[in-house]
C-alpha cells in the first residue's frame, strides 16, 4: 500500500508541475500576445501619420474599457476575446482594432474587471466555479 501511495504522490506532484509550467508558458505567451498588440498599434499611428486621430465611429482610449465590459456583459457566459469584441463592435458601427481590444482586455484581467481562462475573458459573475478534485484515502 505504501508503494501505491509514494506512486500516487509522485504523479500528483509531476502533474502540479507540469500545470504550473503550463501556465507560466501561457502567461509568457499573453505578454508576447500583447507587445505584439502594441507594436501593431504604434504600426497603425506611424501609418496614419498626420491624419485625425478617430471618426466618430471608433471608440476613444478612455471609453474602449466600457466598450469591452459592455461587450462582455453582452457575451455572458460565452465571454470573447480580441476577435469576437472586433466583431461585435463592427457590428455596433464602431471600429475596434484587434490589438487595441487584445491589449485593454488583457489590462481589465489585470484590474481584476474580467477573468480570462485561458481562451476567453468573461466578468466575474458569468464564471462558473470549478470542481476541486478531492483525493480521499480510507478513514481510520
């Protein structure tokens, strides 16, 4: 029995080590997402040169967060990322640019506005809570 359980524990701590590599990896490749963004966005300014900053119907800096979280809101339970906020602005008559949403969505996760699993960012109250893996043993 003692074999089992000194197996059980290896694997258990392999698992949780590989998880926390996992999300490391994840976490770099978002901040890699997100320079990118912004080098899309300086790409963008340089391009436009000395033209107006925005139409009416592109949404200022300061209301891009409401316009998100509106969109999430929108979104509820099936949250959105980069693209699908891209779309449904689109769809609003506004135009978004993907690596401004990617980067200010990224900036509500930071705030603590939105969580983000990893596929899709959604307002706290639309998160489903996740079941815990309990590991029971015989009770004496």
């Amino acid at each position: 029995m003692a074999k089992t359980s000194a197996g059980m524990k290896a694997l258990l701590e392999e698992k949780d080590r590989l998880e926390n590599t996992m999300f490391r990896l994840f976490e770099q490749s978002e901040a890699i997402r997100n320079k990118i963004a912004g080098i899309d966005i300086a790409i963008s300014i340089i391009e436009r040169g000395d033209q107006a900053p925005a139409t009416e119907n592109q949404v200022s800096a300061t209301n891009l967060k409401v316009l998100l979280t509106d969109l999430a809101r929108e979104t509820g339970a099936t949250g959105i990322n980069s693209n699908t906020a891209v779309e449904l602005a689109h769809k609003r008559g506004i135009k978004l640019l993907r690596g401004s949403a990617a980067s200010n969505l990224s900036r509500l996760k930071n705030d603590g506005v939105l969580v983000h699993d990893g596929k899709v960012y959604r307002l706290p109250e639309f998160v489903r809570p996740q079941p815990q893996l309990i590991l029971g043993g015989k009770s004496s």
